[in-house]
C-alpha cells in the first residue's frame, strides 16, 4: 500500500508541483502582486538600448535611459553631477569632447533587484573598448524609478578600476 502510494506521489504530484513552481518562477510576482519577471526584463531592454546608442555614438539615445530631471544624481570618480543636463555635460566633457572617444560599451553581470512597484536596483559590470585597445572598465549601481512612460535611471553610481 505504501509502495503504491509512493509510486502515485512521483508519478503524478511531484511533476505536477514541479511545472507549477517552474512557471510561477518564470513570470515571479513580489508580496505585493507585481510581475517582477516584466518588470526585470523592462530594467534590462533600457540598459540594453544605452548600450546600443553608446555604441552608436548616440548620447542623446544613451541619456534617455535617464530620468531627465534635475533631481537626477550621478556619482562617479569622487564627483556628484545633479540633473540630467549636469550628467549630459559630464558625459560629453568625458566622451565627446575634441580627442575625446566613447569607444564601445559593454554591460554584464546585470543583477536586477525589484523593490517595490516603482522601484528597482540594479548592478553590474561596464567595460569600454577603445580603439588604441585599452578597456576602461569598472562597477555600477542604478537605482530605477517606474514612471507613466517607463522605467528610468534615477541614480548611478559609477566606479572605474585603477
């Protein structure tokens, strides 16, 4: 009896319960009912649309991963820029300025964090390659804000390795 038991629970329940926690897994919801599974994967489509504009040489496509807004903070090298204007001039003193380059831009090790229904945190890796073959490259973290037209950048906090 025990034997057939048994034989039911791996026969039946245990696969059944297994697809269940695989599909409640592949689209996770938090204690509060978000979807965080859309909501990570909508962090990610952002960081991937700067890399794409980065690499493009695209500022302008790049910054609008940005929360344009003066409240804006970015921190990086020892340096606080605020406003999404002071974190556009930064870049484009650093990047695009007379012998300046943007090189190309890589994101990896993405580690996406949901808070809340508004809000997530996000680290991860940056690399540059640039054309004399150096590859600045160092560590991030965002913290992103979830608005009407989207997810958006609200602080980064950028370090480069020595």
């Amino acid at each position: 009896m025990h034997s057939r038991f048994f034989c039911f629970l791996l026969t039946y329940c245990v696969p059944f319960f297994f697809a269940n926690f695989i599909s409640m897994n592949s689209d996770a919801q938090d204690s509060l009912g978000n979807n965080t599974g859309t909501d990570v994967k909508a962090i990610e489509r952002v960081l991937q649309t700067q890399q794409k504009a980065w690499n493009r040489h695209d500022l302008e496509g790049f910054m609008a991963g940005y929360w344009h807004s003066p409240d804006l903070t970015f921190f990086s090298g020892a340096r606080e820029e605020n406003g999404w204007q002071g974190t556009m001039d930064r870049y484009l003193a650093t990047y695009a300025s007379a012998g300046r380059e943007m090189g190309q831009l890589d994101f990896s090790g993405l580690r996406v964090e949901i808070l809340g229904q508004e809000s997530a945190f996000v680290r991860g890796t940056w690399k540059l390659t640039m054309s004399d073959g150096k590859k600045p490259h160092g560590l991030f973290t965002l913290v992103f804000r979830k608005f009407p037209d989207g997810w958006k950048i609200i602080h980064d906090h950028t370090s480069a390795a020595e």
